[in-house]
C-alpha cells in the first residue's frame, strides 16, 4: 500500500515538472531567435502548420523554420542586407518566405517610411503576385514589371529581393553539407546507443571495453554530436515538440532513459550514455583509491541536495522568471562556440572535484539526473544497494 501511495506522488511530482517547465511557453512555438535580432515573425503563423520554429544561419541571413514534421521552409529579412536600396523616402523593410523547394510563398511588407496608400497600391496592382509561386532561379532569371509612379518603391524591394536570393545558391551548397554531416552524426550517436545497451544488460560481462564506452560518450556523442539531455532541451520539446527528422538519435536517448529505468529500476543514461557523467568518472580514475568521502552528518543535506535544486528551478519559472536554462547545468560545455564562460567554469570545477569525489555533479547536483531518477525509485527513497557512485573507503 505504501509503495503504490509513492507511486502515485510520484506520477504527480511528474505531471508537475512537465507543466511548470511549459508554464513560460509561447502556445505559437519558438520566434525567439529572430525576435531578438530585432524581427517581428508573427506572419509566419499564417505560412507554416502547428508550432514551429526558427533556426538562423547569420553567415547566409537565412532562417529555416521548423515544426514537428521537420524543416518546412525558410525566411529572409530585407533588414539583414548589408546595404539595403532606398525606396522613395526610406529604405524598405521587408521578409521573404519561401518553401522547402525554394519557391516563394510570401512577402512581408514590414518597416518603412513610404506613403501608405503607395505601398498598398503596389500590392493591390500585383506587383507582388508576379513573384509568388516562383522558384528562386526564376525570380533571378526574370526582369520584373514595375508599377507606374511607384517605381521607385517597386525598384528598391525588386533590388533587395534579389540580392537576398542571390545567396540562396551557396546556402543550398552549405546546408547540403550539413544535412550529410547531420545524418552521420545520428547514425554515429545511434551505433553508440547500441554499443551502451551492450553495457546496460551484460555489464559484468563488458568490464574492460567500459574505458571504450566512457571515452566514445565523451568524443563522439558529446563533442562532435553534440547530444545530451538537460533541462533546457526537455523545455524546448515540452513547448515546441521533437523535430524527429533532426533529432532521431536524441528522441531514442531519451525514451530508452525512461522505458530502461520504468521495468529495469536500473540507471541506463546517467551511469552509460551521458557524457558529461563519462567526463566525470574518467576524471575520477586519476585518484580511483584516495577519495574523499562525505561525513555520516552531511550525508542527509547531500541526499536531498538535487532534489531541492530542481524545485528551486521549477519555483523561479513558476514565479515567471526567465531562467536560462542552458546555464543552469554543465552540459552545454560540449557545445563551445555556445556554451557560456560560467559553464566552462562550472563545468571545469565538477571535472576537477570529480579526481577528489566520485561523480559530485551526478550524485548532488544534477536536477536532470533527478527527474530521470523518478521513473527508477520513488523520490523519497534511500538505495541501501551500494552502487558505483560510492566512493572507496
């Protein structure tokens, strides 16, 4: 009776976590990249189905949109050109939108400092139309039809279209590449998921390739692919959904770190998958004989320590906080060029403390390891089974 009265808390502390990290959710999907960068993309709704998303290449000013089924297509901001044409009285803002095969669905009239009743006379005399449903060659490879007295409108948004195009065709050759070099590293990340489970269920078996595993976790899942669960990814995919084309490899992580734990009560990506706890015990091996153990008395305040910080977290966005969550744990460290200095810093500490204690951010401060810890054992547990986290004595 007791361990079913657990059970269902424990279900509840779970629907809680879920709804406090999509408390501070926009229902629409995720606009923030391209709203920071000063663009308004509310129109966007009107193009693209469901919830979706933006990814931006600064190097080419072209952002591709996302949704759950994958990428659906692309905008580009007049705004971004590093010159932009004046028009009559200013220069025109604007945003194109094409799909995923390069034809334009839309433009976006947005800032600028024309006449009103020009512009939407430029619109209603269709000098717009002429372009829609076209493919980029097409728009390049044509002279447009301009309106009479509203040329010189006409002629700053054709000019500006054309040099936002105009880098359409080294886009196309750099996201091939990187489509290609995306598909290697979920087929890498994959063939490491099979090589973990090899460890998962014959561990005594697999004593001597653990060194392999631990060291594939750290290079290949976690610099190259770049591939781990945090707190921020679980928000992302609460508010904006899995982009399974993109994310195979990473949906598969995180159903076998549920589903394993749920019927086995065994750790599968804490104690084989994550590569910053891999970092961790590779650290650890430098000192495997002098650690330092935690006293009897502080035991307690160390056994509830992840516990509190994940509450902590969910309290400050449920007060509606804007916490950034990719700060808030050690992972985003494989992901440099991104990762932030107090990361690096964070992340240097808990390496160098693990040659000292075994695995620290693992055991009292990971608030992720804590809500996958729940499909294993009830929160309020205390394990008696001494696992490999414990330190020699």
């Amino acid at each position: 009776m007791k361990k079913s009265v657990v059970r269902i808390l424990q279900v509840f502390i779970l629907i809680g976590i879920v709804w406090v990290l999509s408390w501070r959710g926009n229902p629409h999907g995720n606009l923030k990249p391209i709203e920071e960068a000063g663009h308004s993309a509310g129109f966007l709704h009107g193009y693209f189905d469901g919830k979706i998303s933006v990814l931006p290449d600064t190097a080419k000013n072209i952002c591709s949109i996302h949704n759950r089924e994958g990428q659906s297509g692309f905008v580009m901001f007049s705004a971004d050109l590093e010159e932009q044409t004046r028009g009559y009285a200013s220069e025109i803002d604007f945003a194109l939108i094409l799909s995923n095969d390069y034809e334009l669905l839309g433009i976006e009239l947005l800032d600028h400092q024309e006449t009103p009743s020009y512009m939407n006379w430029i619109e209603r005399d269709g000098f717009y139309a002429q372009f829609i449903g076209k493919t980029v060659d097409e728009i390049m490879a044509e002279t447009p039809d301009m309106i009479s007295g509203a040329s010189m409108s006409c002629m700053a948004i054709s000019t500006d279209m054309k040099s936002m195009l105009s880098e359409i065709a080294s886009y196309q050759e750099s996201s091939g590449k990187f489509e290609t070099i995306w598909m290697l590293k979920n087929l890498a990340a994959l063939l490491f998921l099979i090589f973990a489970l090899l460890h998962f269920f014959y561990p005594k078996y697999l004593k001597k390739t653990r060194i392999i595993l631990l060291l594939l976790s750290v290079g290949v899942l976690g610099f190259w692919c770049g591939y781990f669960l945090s707190l921020s990814i679980f928000h992302s995919w609460i508010l904006n959904g899995v982009m399974l084309k993109m994310q195979a490899a990473l949906f598969t992580m995180i159903v076998l770190s549920v589903s394993l734990p749920l019927f086995t009560k065994r750790s599968f990506y804490c104690s084989y998958v994550c590569p910053f706890g891999a970092m961790q015990e590779l650290a650890g091996k430098l000192n495997s004989k002098h650690k330092i153990c935690i006293p009897k008395a502080f035991k307690p305040v160390f056994h509830w320590m992840r516990f509190a910080i994940l509450l902590v977290i969910l309290v400050l966005l449920l007060i509606g906080l804007e916490l950034p969550l990719s700060d808030m744990e050690p992972f985003s460290m494989f992901q440099v060029r991104a990762a932030s200095l107090f990361v690096m810093i964070l992340a240097a500490f808990m390496i160098v403390l693990s040659v000292f204690i075994s695995k620290p951010w693992c055991r009292y401060f990971c608030p992720t390891g804590m809500i996958l810890s729940l499909f294993r054992k009830p929160v309020f547990s205390k394990s008696k089974k001494k696992t490999d986290y414990e330190c020699n004595t």
